[in-house]
C-alpha cells in the first residue's frame, strides 16, 4: 500500500511539474550593470536557442528556425540595472514585441500592450507584477513608422537609422522609462531601441555583431540594418524554398546588393515556414507570401 500511495504522489506531483512548465513564461535576464560583450552575445544566443526548434532546417543549411506554435505563446526579457528592471514579451512563434513592463514614479508596476497582439489576460501571465488596474494599452500601432512617429525622431529623412544602436543607448533609454512617469517619446524611443537589441539582434547575426562591434557604444545604423528589419519574410522565404546546400538557385536583392551563397546574409533565425521541403520543391518556383510585418506587424 505503501508503494502504491508513494507512486500516486510521484505522479500526481510528476503532472502537476507538466502543467507549471507548460503554463510558465521563460525569461532571459540582462543584466546592464557592467555589462561585456560576452554577457550580451551570450544573451541573444540564449533568445534564439530557446525559440527554435533544433530539428527544423532550410535550405541546406544550419541556421536556426523557430519552431511552430505552442502552447507557451510568450517569452519575457528583463532588463537590469541598478534602479530596478524593465522587462518586454515577445511573442515565441514570431519574436513580434507585444508589451513592457515598468514601474512608475510612484514605484507602482505597470504594464503597456499593443491589443491586437496581446489581450488584457495574457498580459497578467506575463507581467503578473501589474494589476489588470495598472494595464494600459498603448494608443499607437506596433509597426515601426507608427512608433518612430511617436518617439519624434521621423522629421525629414530621419528615422530609427539615426537614433541609433548600442549598449549604452539601450541602458539610457531603459532609464528613461524606469521609475518615472509615462512619457511617450521616452517610451517609443525605448521600444525602438530594445526591438533591435533583442528580436532583431536573435533573427541577425549581422546585427548582433555590430552590437559586439561597437560595444558598448553607440552607433548609427547603417541601411543595411533597416533592410535586414524589413525584409525577414521575404530572406526566410528565399532560403525555405529556393536554396539547397545553402546555395541560392539565382540571384537575390534584399535591398543591400546580389546575394547568391545564404551564408553571406550572417542570418541568426529563420521565420517557420512549415516542414522544410524536399530538393525538388526548393527547385521549383519560390513562394509569394504578402508584405513582411518584421518585429512589430512592420511593413
């Protein structure tokens, strides 16, 4: 009888460890106090390796892809410092940015969404340190022209380009939504500013290392870097269906120059695109998939 109770107990807690990890949200820590190179490259790799799926491939080649939808939608990045943390969720099968969460003046946690990424609910899993009192919808749209307007950086020719990238920038920026009152260009700045050093930086490698590059400075980036933002579908698609042994079967333009080997591309994460095709379906006519929304629903 003995055995029996103790082996019902083990199952009943074996299910119950299943259900926690099946509900829980995973989250990945940077700590900006003192940060290095290393810590910073080491914590893209870690948002990468935990969304994709090490048995997906494309193209012949080894870049990672994310793996199809789960039942664990959300991801959770925190920020540290010093004065406290500010955190955002992605979204697992996308890495689209959906809220943050900060603490206000009055130390009061509170958490902002874009609502047609992420319901009021969900936005409790997430940020269980915000009340659903102390949720705010943001008033503007989660693409980048819409946040660029509202981080007042858009006059002329300007754009995300010349606010600019780096681990001191994103230290600042954190700060200046960190335990002050809501100030909306500080906060689109932030989202800007996070957007690229986070999902951006786990899908490009090319990112990524300009981060390391120019650590912990700041820099200016380059259109490179804008094309890389606007064009992931379209890369992910080219490589899932029109490459093999990481060779593409013609040329390819996303905005930067010809590009013909895949390697040249210093790609991080691929979209998923569904089961990886066989040599004679990547030598047939790549798919069209609609306008690319990169990281935030971007066109």
């Amino acid at each position: 009888m003995k055995i029996y109770v103790v082996a019902t107990i083990a199952w009943i807690l074996l299910q119950f460890s299943a259900w926690t990890t099946t509900d829980a949200v995973t989250s990945i820590t940077l700590d900006l106090v003192n940060p290095t190179a290393g810590q910073y490259s080491s914590f893209v790799d870690k948002i990468r390796n935990n969304v994709k799926d090490p048995n997906l491939k494309y193209g012949g080649t080894d870049i990672a892809v994310i793996g199809p939808p789960s039942k664990e939608k959300f991801l959770r990045i925190n920020f540290q410092s010093s004065r406290g943390t500010v955190s955002l969720g992605l979204k697992r099968d996308n890495l689209y940015v959906v809220a943050y969460l900060a603490m206000d003046n009055t130390n009061v946690n509170r958490a902002y969404y874009f609502r047609s990424e992420i319901t009021s609910a969900e936005s409790t899993a997430l940020f269980p340190e915000a009340t659903t009192a102390n949720q705010k919808a943001l008033e503007y749209t989660e693409d980048y022209q819409s946040i660029e307007k509202n981080a007042q950086i858009t006059q002329g020719d300007q754009s995300r380009k010349e606010l600019g990238l780096g681990i001191d920038l994103l230290s600042t920026s954190m700060e200046a939504v960190n335990k002050k009152a809501r100030v909306v260009k500080d906060e689109a700045r932030f989202l800007l500013i996070a957007i690229q050093m986070t999902a951006e930086a786990a899908r490009f490698r090319y990112i990524q290392n300009l981060v390391i590059k120019n650590f912990p400075n700041k820099f200016n980036s380059e259109n490179k870097v804008i094309q890389f933002e606007v064009n992931w579908k379209k890369i992910s698609t080219a490589i899932y269906g029109d490459a093999k042994n990481g060779v593409f079967n013609k040329d390819y333009d996303f905005g930067f120059g010809k590009v013909r080997q895949v390697k040249d591309l210093q790609m991080g994460l691929l979209m998923y695109l569904g089961k990886p095709k066989s040599s004679n379906e990547a030598n047939s006519t790549v798919r069209h998939y609609g306008p690319l929304k990169p990281t935030l629903l971007i066109t």
